[in-house]
C-alpha cells in the first residue's frame, strides 16, 4: 500500500494544472513544499487507517470543489502535433512493408519462449538461498525496504509538451537530462540544491524522440521527427553535426555504440536501421539494415556486439555487429512478442544482480506488459522468463533495470505506467512481485532513470513534467 503522503501528492498532482495557470514556477514550489509537509507530518495519520481514509475523502471533495473533477483523459491527453507515434494507431510510414519470406531471420513465437524458459527457470538463474555473504552486505533489508523513497527532491515543468525520455549522464549523480515533443531537450542539474535547468537544446523543427549521452557526457545524440539526428555540444549548447535530411524518414530512436562513441545506431520510421560515423556522417559497409515495423527503440548489449530493436509490429530483432565497423551481420534473429501491438521500449543488461548472472532483455509491449527475456550472448536470441503487467495500451511506455548491482536476494526493475504511477517490480518474487509504488504524476508516465548511484530516480510525463525522487537516506546509510 501507497504510504499516505504518497496518496494525498498522486490526488494534489491531478489538480496541479489548474493553479495559477500562467504560473509554473509556483505551481512547482507548491508540489515541492505540500511534498515535504505531508512527510513531516503523515507518521501520526499513518497509524489510523480510518483517518488517513477519511482525510483523502474529505481533501478529494475540497479540490473536486474548488477546480471541478479532473479526469484521467484530461490530464493525459496530448496536445501535440507529435501525437501519431503514441497513439493506438502507430500510423505506417511508407514503404514500412517488408515482404518476410526476404527476411534471412529464424522466427521465435512468445508462447514458446515461455514454455521452454518454465522448464528451465532453475538453472542458474535464480540466486542462492545460502548466499550468507550477500545477506551481511546487505544488513539484512528486504528489496522493497532498499527501494524505499523519502520524497520529491525536485519538480521540473518547463516544457509544453510530453516529455518522452530523460536520463542522467554516465557516472553522473547530478546532471539529468530530457527530451520532449516540443522539438527541445533540457540538461538540469539536481545537485547542490537548488536543482536549476542549465541549458536547453533548441534545433530540431519537429518533435524529439529519443536521445542519448555520450560515455564522456560532453555531447548529446538526439533523434526527431523532422527526419534529422543531431550532434549537441553540451557545454556551448551547439549543434556540431546533424545527419538525414528533413525531407527524409522519421527518426524514432538513437544510440551510440557503447564501446565505440565515433558510432551511433538510429531507428526510422520506414523499418530501416542505420550505423553512422559520428565524423564523417557516412554509414559503414553493410551498416544498414530493414525489419519489418517502424523501429521504436534500440538497444546495444554491454560489449556492443549485439544490438536489438523493437518495432511497432511486435517484434524484436537482434543483429550479431561489429564494434570497430558497425557492420551488422546479414543474417539475424526475430522474436515475435505480441504481434500487432508495439514494443515501446527495450533494454539489455549483462548482470540482473551479483548471484545471477545471466544477460537479460527488458522490453514494454502494448499489451499491457513489461517482458523480462534472458539472452543468448552467442547471437542474441530470446528466451522469456517473467511478465510483469502494468497499464500500457497507447502510450510509448519506457521501462529500465536499476544500476547497481545488487547483493540481495532478488533483482528490480522499475517502469512507467499510463495509471501515473512508477512501478518496481522484484524479477525474482513469484507471489506479488510489485515491491513499490510512486505516486505523483497527473499523467502517463512515459520513462524512468536512476542515477549511477541510485540515490536520485528521474520520471516523466506525458503533461512535460519531470519528477525526481529521493532514495531513503536512512535506509540507505
């Protein structure tokens, strides 16, 4: 259960919008302050139920009196010519078909991968009751209890639109940034206090879709919607390099090559993914590549010889590549997941947790669910393991693994949900695997960030709001 600050922010943050309208600056020091009371002054509420019912009751029927209802499909509603990729509809791009019998790929059916990963969940994967060391490391605390929040640290609103990603720099426990359908993306800084917005990118003519650090944070990949990625020069704020043309395909995702930062991968709308020399501009020899949707997101493994998209057909495919060339090989695998229904968000990670070591896939359907796959390293094929639901149907819903490598019992993975809430879930729990829940936002939240510390978590919004939150400061000390 929601503690009950929680609950009384989630009901305050539908009825945010709607004081002072033409201010956001208060709207925010609002959230901020009605945040850190309700912390301060919830442990005695807490201890009655009944009181705690009756004061959501009676605060609910205030607001609803004061403002009118808020209804979800008002504060989730997207007001941006950008709306068609986060639609029901995913609309189709031109020449986005691709006839499969060209397809060189080895098909794996969903319900397969289940079954066979059902009968082999016991081999390795699962960490050892007897881990003595891991539990004193720990000092004994449950996974829920370690993902613990205090609190809103801070509350960023300065965009007009969905905000779609944001993620905080590599080794970096202060600077976050973000990208949103209003064509701009924002570098804050939410360490020392007071967290300020240092700059925002302003170049793109149409709506950003995903972007992406570099391992030394001094640049920025963006992709769009006018058809062009871009090349951002952090500390000037200047735009260094841009590639495609706005007469070209959309651009749905981008990322670079981990082990080589002169590469960098992007999704199009047409089904096409491309590597591209960051200096020259130029795709390498066999460095294209079509499947059979307009690619949603991009994922390169730990090593950057294995590389997989998702498309807004259902599928995931994964490529065997070259770190030094980018050349992706001829031949790859494709994993049908729910066919007819988008794969929003893909995410690869070497070690789930310190006891269980196997490389894993973490993957948001349209169906409504989070899908945890375990990897193959040898060419990237999938095997599911666990299905987690959450409130997913038409919104580009993004889900992550959390940072550091955990000695406890369990492994978390924490996502967005169109309810408006953050969810964590323990990949390893059978019975309730749900250990938290975040309430806060007034809209559906599209993407979810830790810092490489894991004090601070990064969430956004479909209303352009982005909320960062507390870790327990006791639980973690």
């Amino acid at each position: 259960m929601a503690t009950l600050w929680q609950q009384v922010v989630a009901l305050d943050a539908r009825y945010n919008a709607y004081r002072v309208p033409d201010n956001p600056q208060y709207r925010t020091l609002y959230m901020r302050r009605r945040s850190h009371l309700l912390r301060e002054n919830a442990a005695s509420l807490e201890r009655d139920v009944g009181v705690r019912r009756d004061y959501i009751k009676l605060r609910n029927q205030l607001l609803a009196e004061r403002y009118g209802p808020a209804t979800v499909s008002e504060q989730g509603s997207l007001h941006s010519k950008a709306t068609s990729i986060s639609s029901n509809r995913y609309p189709k791009s031109k020449g986005s078909e691709v006839s499969r019998s060209k397809l060189p790929v080895r098909t794996q059916k969903l319900n397969d991968t289940f079954q066979h990963s059902e009968s082999t969940s016991k081999s390795g994967i699962t960490p050892t009751v007897s881990a003595e060391a891991s539990r004193a490391i720990t000092g004994n605390k449950s996974l829920s209890e370690n993902y613990a929040f205090s609190g809103m640290h801070h509350i960023f609103d300065q965009h007009r639109s969905a905000v779609v990603a944001v993620k905080f720099a590599n080794d970096d426990k202060s600077r976050v940034a973000c990208c949103s359908y209003d064509g701009t993306i924002s570098v804050m800084q939410v360490i020392p206090t007071p967290a300020t917005v240092i700059c925002v990118l302003k170049d793109h003519s149409s709506a950003v879709t995903d972007f992406a650090w570099s391992i030394s944070n001094d640049n920025i990949l963006s992709s769009s919607l006018d058809g062009t990625a871009r090349l951002w020069e952090v500390s000037s704020t200047k735009c260094i390099r841009v590639y495609g043309s706005r007469h070209g395909p959309e651009i749905l995702c981008c990322t670079f090559q981990p082990m080589n930062n002169n590469l960098f991968a992007i999704g199009k709308g047409n089904a096409e993914i491309q590597i591209l020399n960051v200096s020259t501009g130029k795709s390498p020899r066999n460095g294209l590549a079509k499947v059979a949707g307009r690619i949603l997101s991009l994922s390169y493994n730990a090593t950057g010889n294995l590389l997989w998209s998702s498309d807004d057909k259902g599928y995931i495919f994964s490529f065997i590549c070259d770190p030094l060339t980018g050349k992706l090989s001829s031949k790859f695998k494709k994993t049908e997941v729910c066919v007819g229904y988008p794969i929003t968000s893909i995410c690869s990670r070497t070690w789930i947790n310190r006891e269980a070591r196997d490389p894993c896939l973490l993957a948001n359907c349209g169906i409504g669910s989070v899908i945890l796959f375990r990897v193959n390293p040898a060419d990237g094929s999938l095997m599911a393991k666990r299905r987690f639901p959450i409130k997913q149907r038409g919104q580009l819903i993004r889900s992550t693994f959390c940072p550091l490598m955990s000695f406890h019992q369990g492994a978390c993975i924490v996502t967005g949900s169109e309810d408006m809430n953050v969810y964590f879930f323990d990949t390893e729990r059978d019975s309730k695997p749900c250990v938290n829940k975040l309430q806060g936002h007034s809209a559906p939240v599209l993407d979810v960030c830790f810092n490489y510390d894991e004090s601070l978590l990064a969430s956004c919004d479909a209303n352009g709001t982005v909320i960062i939150w507390k870790r327990n400061e006791k639980l973690n000390s």
